[in-house]
C-alpha cells in the first residue's frame, strides 16, 4: 500500500471521520500508528458505529477493516500500518 504524503509543518496528519467515531477530526501521524490506533486515539466507535464497513482512504485506494472480524482475531492483517494523508472513514 503506497502513501500520498500530507503535511502540517513537520508533521504528517491522517484524518478519522464519520459519524460512528467519538470524536473527528486529524491526528498526528505517528511512525507505528495502525487503524485500530487511530480509531482509540479518536475515542473509539460510537455504539451506532458500523464496525464492518470501516473504510480507509488512500489517494484513489479504499481499504476495508472490518473492527469485529479483527477483534475476534480473524483480519489481523487489515489493521496495517497508517501513512501521511490516509483517511479512517467510520460509518454510523
């Protein structure tokens, strides 16, 4: 998965949205940070939040993560890590 940079400063910004998160808004990018990552640091899902349709915007890519299958140890490999300019689009 290749990354479209985005910055502000010195800092690479990744956004989360939707109306099943918490709290939207742009994080801080962080060299280890993952989907699961950002969703926590957003305050996590709402409980109207769609947990399986969990989106993550990269230039013209979409990349599903699906929070349930994850949590039960079924999709680890779609918690990947994030890059500079991703979106986290959480549907409610």
């Amino acid at each position: 998965i290749n990354g479209i940079g985005e910055r502000c400063g010195n800092a690479d910004l990744i956004s989360v949205i939707g109306g099943g998160i918490q709290k939207s808004g742009v994080l801080e990018l962080r060299s280890d940070m993952r989907v699961v990552d950002a969703i926590a640091e957003m305050g996590g899902l709402t409980p109207f939040a769609k947990q399986r349709q969990i989106r993550v915007l990269r230039g013209e890519e979409s990349y599903p993560f699906d929070y349930t299958a994850f949590m039960r140890g079924e999709a680890p490999q779609t918690n990947f890590l994030l890059a500079p300019g991703d979106t986290i689009v959480v549907p409610e």
